[in-house]
C-alpha cells in the first residue's frame, strides 16, 4: 500500500474522501442559497404590476394558461378544450 502525507489511500478511503468532499459542497452551496434567501424578505410594493381584466367573469369555467403574444393579443387554455 502506497501511503501519502494524509495516510493510507487504498480504494475505500478515496471513495470514502471524494463522498465527504461532494456533500461538504452540497452542504456549503445549499446553505448560501438559504442565505440569499432570508436577506430578501421586505414585501415588494403593491403598485408593481397593474391587473387587467380580459374575460367576464364566468367565461372560463377551468382555465389553465395564457400566452400574450407581441401584438398583444392574447390567447387562453382552458382544460376542456
């Protein structure tokens, strides 16, 4: 067995560093995500978006999405078809 200034490095120890050094980097990335997270927590003000009605209500009775396109038009999907 060959040994190296951390010990003996045969194929279960290098296994085993490489599987401690991959969670040690999950752990880290994970934790500054988190971080990132929490310091963005002041409510963004209520005059963002303007809502605008396209349908009356009733129209739809399940609608799943909509797409608007360039020249505004505006296309929706409802779930029966």
């Amino acid at each position: 067995m060959r040994k190296s200034v951390f010990g003996v490095h045969d194929k279960t120890t290098l296994l085993f560093n490489l599987l401690f050094l991959g969670l040690l980097m999950i752990l880290v990335s994970c934790n500054q995500k988190k971080s990132a997270a929490v310091a963005d927590t002041k409510k963004p003000d209520d005059n963002r978006f303007t809502p605008v009605v396209l349908t009356a209500q009733g129209d739809f009775d399940e609608p799943l999405n909509f797409e608007v396109l360039k020249n505004g038009k505006v296309f929706i999907n409802e779930r029966k078809g």
